[in-house]
C-alpha cells in the first residue's frame, strides 16, 4: 500500500440510493494484475461481491485535477487482521467477516490518482441502469418462480415473503447479472427431490414459463416502488431489496442495484430450461426498459 492510510476502515457506499456521481479522497492504490486498484473513502461504485458474485463490477471514470482515470472494473478487496490485502476470489473469509476491512477496489487501467487526492467519481450510468434493470427482474422472477412452482413441494420448507415455499433461496446454486439478463441455476439434487416432486417438470416448463411471464407483466402494470434499505452506508451493511406490492411490501436480501419503479421496465420474461440429467433447472429472465 502506498500513502497516508496503512488501514482504511471498510468503505463507504451511495450506490444503495441509486447515486452514480460523488466525490471522495483517495486513500491508497494497489498493483493489481489487471491494474491499479484505487481504494477511496467513500463511492457510488457497487464492486463485485466476492461471497454472492452476482451482479458485476461498475465502470465508469475517476476524475483528478482534470486528468480521467478509466475504471474498467470494481472489486471487493480486504484487508485481513494480519495487514494482508486480497481481492475477490482469494479472500479467504466470507463476505463481511468482521475481523477484516472491507474495500471498494476501483480497477483503473494505467496511470492512478495519487494518494490524498480529491476524486471526482462517475458510474457509467447506461450500464449500471441495465444492470439495475435485470437485477429488479431476478428478484421479481423469483417470487414468481417460488408461487409458480408451490404445488410441487411434499414437505414444508421456508417461505419467500409473498408466503410461498421458497424454491429460489432453497435450490439456487448460481445467479449471474448482466446487462442483458439474469441467469439463474437451480439444483435439483437428491436432498431436494425428497421434499419437491420433480415429476412431469420437463414437460411442465412451457406452461410454468407462460405462468410467470404473465406474473411479471402484471407486476410491471402494478408499477411498485422499489428501494434498498440498508441499516448503515459501509459496504458491508446488510442490505434489503424492498418492493411494496400492493399486496404486500416484500424483502430479499440483497447486496446490488435497483430501479426505482417497476414500471421502469416495459416488459419481463423468462425462459426454462432442464439439464438433461434433470439435476439443473436455468433461467434465464431478460428484461426490455423503457
Ligand atoms: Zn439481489
């Protein structure tokens, strides 16, 4: 670590509000493989999670006395109780883990602000609404899914908070966010086939699919708002995706992005498919904006 702050304490965040501009000092800079890593006090930059890696990294520009630094990618590092530093995957602790510092790691490409220098911070703001876009339709699609698939389960299991059997947070293996989309894989292991019937779903996913898409259009009609709560700006909080539907107000845990209004979106749809094996279940939900 070069500069004035050997240990900068957990970073600051504004993207749960949704803000994509903001100002901060930064504190130091890391060699990183793919380039340097500039770590600031506080950001509207949302890093890739390291635990739940589901909805990629921000880009966007650090700005410096005039110069443009080009973020190409964002990243959650730590710093561990020893002063080691890691990024993604090579933290070894979980997402959180309070003996460690949790940072929002600006990758830039080539030269970086140095430290103690004022930054202005700008979010690529078409992306990031895109990914805003397609996070609010993987969680929509989840309640959708869980309420689709309901009459399937033999044992009782835990609820989503629309009061269906919670098949998402039951048997997701894998969720990825992208501009484009969300891919979502379920597994339908042996523990699950003893509490879910599996029985005639391969030939149940068009129907199962008509369902939910016609659910996500009545939701996007119902144009709720949606907002993230979070009990305090560190990156580690542990935030809320919250959807007032008009029949309930409902929550997911949820360290992302959103839209504001699900009316944002013009359209929602999901497509189902099983593995062969009949072991994997994805879905691929892609939302259209207006
Ligand atoms: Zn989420």
């Amino acid at each position: 670590m070069t500069g004035p702050t050997a240990r900068p304490a957990t970073t600051a965040v504004t993207f749960p509000t949704g803000a994509t501009t903001g100002t901060a000092t930064v504190l130091g800079t890391r060699a990183l493989p793919g380039g340097t890593g500039v770590l600031v006090d506080t950001t509207p930059f949302h890093p890739l999670d390291h635990s739940w890696p589901d909805q990629p990294g921000d880009t966007g520009t650090l700005v410096a006395d005039g110069v443009i630094h080009p973020v190409v990618d964002c990243v959650t590092g730590g710093i561990g109780p020893d002063g080691a530093f890691a990024v993604g995957a090579d933290i070894p602790v979980r997402r959180g883990d309070p003996a460690w510092r949790w940072l929002v790691v600006h990758l830039v490409d080539g030269a970086a602000p140095a430290p103690g220098r004022r930054v202005t911070l700008h979010v690529d703001d078409d992306r990031r609404a895109a990914l805003s876009a397609a996070h609010t339709g993987c969680h929509l699609m989840a309640l959708a899914l869980n309420e689709a698939l309901a009459g399937r389960w033999r044992k009782e299991v835990r609820l989503d908070g629309l009061g269906h059997p919670d098949f998402d947070g039951t048997a997701v293996a894998e969720s990825r966010i992208d501009v484009a989309g969300t891919t979502d894989r379920y597994r339908i292991g042996t523990s699950l086939r003893k509490r879910f019937d599996t029985q005639g779903l391969r030939e149940a996913l068009p129907g199962l699919a008509a369902e939910i898409n016609e659910r996500l259009a009545g939701r996007l009609a119902q144009d709720a708002p949606v907002r993230v709560e979070t009990p305090g700006p560190e990156l580690t909080a542990r935030r809320r995706w919250v959807c007032e539907l008009p029949e309930r107000t409902v929550g997911i845990a949820c360290g992302g992005t959103h839209v504001r209004r699900l009316g944002e979106l013009i359209s929602l749809t999901v497509d189902l498919a099983l593995s062969e094996d009949g072991g994997e279940l994805v879905v691929v939900t892609t939302p259209k904006r207006s």
